[in-house]
C-alpha cells in the first residue's frame, strides 16, 4: 500500500503538505485539488502589503532589492499634460496605463513595484515594534526557517518567521489586534502553531501581531495548550479527509464534515 506522501507525488508531483493546502483540506477538497495542482492563486492588497511588511522585518536587505518604491510624482512626471492638469490625475486611464507600464517594467527586471505609501507605513510599523521592545525581545532570532519534516505519517514542508531561544513567533499585520483571537480560528492559524512548535520541538508560540493603521498597534499573543490542541486535532482532521480524498472510491457526494461541539 502506498504511503499518503507516495500518493500525493504520484497525483501532484510533490510528496509534501503544508500549513495552506491542510487550511484547503478542511474547506472544500476541490479546492484542495485545485491548490495541489497549482490552479488557486490568491491575491490581494493584503497579501501583497503583509509580503512587503514580513520582507522589511526579516529580510531587509532583500527588500531593498526586490521592490521599486513608486511614488505619485514619478507617475505623474510620465503623464501627458492634459492628464497631469486634469481634476484627478490618478482617475484618468493614462495614470492607470503608467502605472501598469512601470508595474510590467519592475517584473521584467525580477522587482515588485511598491507604492510610497505603503512603504512607509510598513517601515514605521517596524519602527513601532523597535522602540516598544517587541522587535529585540519575541521577535529574535533566526528568521524565515525553512523545514520539511514527517509529522504523524506524511511530510510536511513550511518556513517560521522567527525561531527565537526556546520560542517560536509568528508576525501579523491586522486591522484589530484585540481581534485577532477570532482570526486564529477563522484562517487557522492554530494548524500552523502546532505544526511548528512540533517540529521543532518547542512549548512556547507567540504571535506578534500589529494593526495596520496608526497608531499600529501591537500585541503579543501567546498561543494556549488549548489552541495548539485544536491545532492538532485540525491537522488530523485535515490529513485524514487527504487520505480519504485519494481514495480509488472517493465520492464526492458524501464528502462532508462531521464534528460535534
């Protein structure tokens, strides 16, 4: 009988999970198959904000080289006069033309365009974590560990944000901080803690989050037993509806979840 990792090599090309396709799993597991598959792709101001805000955190240098600040006179210095006079510049399908040319501009090169703005705000976010103490304290250590271990009978592939002495922590940006206990459950976040503190061995999990409007906001979040329990009973979950999914005789019209509460 083959393995669950022999199984998803031979249908997917790749023998490992991960913190987002067991998120998948527990969903809709077309949409796993589709994520697998390399057909789901997310994005989002979000999603593009958070990369820039984790890369200026933990990597610096390479942010430096990955992203091209764009800023409002630099579209404008391209526009036509009749454009650059009217009411609302950025309005006018020319600006949003600039701002596609220098955006297909940046990717030729192998770089992210960037707006000023966000730029900014995501440098004095950090800025806020620094003089708070937070960033010298839960925030380090070693940054962006990568690892790809068996846990409970199947690999299991992912990067930590920072693996500090005797903890893990996980940076989020957020619009409430005193919310993001609902967004542990909602985006299942609780998987990705236990499946780090498993691999490698630690008790202790915090989440430094912080908002993303000023005065950014940040808050440490320890993660409970309690949490990485339900962590662990989603990864089981997850990995078993997998199993079952793989199956010659899976049928998806009995494909449905069963929990009590």
């Amino acid at each position: 009988m083959m393995t669950l990792s022999e199984q998803l090599q031979e249908r997917y090309g790749k023998s490992h999970l991960s913190y987002s396709s067991l998120k998948q799993a527990l969903g809709d597991m077309a949409q796993f198959d589709r994520y697998m598959k390399g057909e789901l792709k997310y994005k989002s101001d979000a999603l593009d904000f958070g990369t820039l805000y984790d890369m200026l955190l933990f990597e610096r240098e390479q942010a430096f080289e990955k992203y091209i600040v764009m800023s409002e006179s630099q579209v404008l210095s391209r526009l036509s006069d009749k454009a650059r006079n009217s009411k609302k510049p950025s309005m006018t399908s020319e600006y949003k033309a600039v701002v596609q040319a220098m955006k297909t501009e940046a990717l030729e090169e192998g770089k992210t365009i960037v707006s000023s703005d966000d730029w900014q705000m995501a440098n004095d976010m950090i800025d806020r974590l620094a003089t708070c103490g937070l960033l010298d304290t839960y925030l380090a250590g070693d940054y962006q560990v990568g690892f790809l271990e068996e846990l409970n009978g199947v690999q299991v592939k992912g990067f930590l944000d920072c693996l500090g002495d005797g903890f893990i922590s996980d940076s989020k940006s957020a619009r409430s901080a005193e919310k993001f206990r609902y967004a542990v459950r909602d985006f299942c976040y609780d998987i990705q803690a236990y499946i780090y503190c498993k691999v490698f061995g630690m008790k202790d999990f915090y989440w430094v989050v912080q908002e993303k409007t000023y005065p950014y906001l940040p808050a440490l979040v320890k993660c409970t037993d309690e949490t990485l329990f339900t962590g662990e009973m989603k990864f089981n979950d997850a990995v078993n509806r997998i199993r079952h999914f793989l199956r010659e005789d899976y049928d998806p019209v009995k494909d449905y979840l069963q929990y009590e509460v």
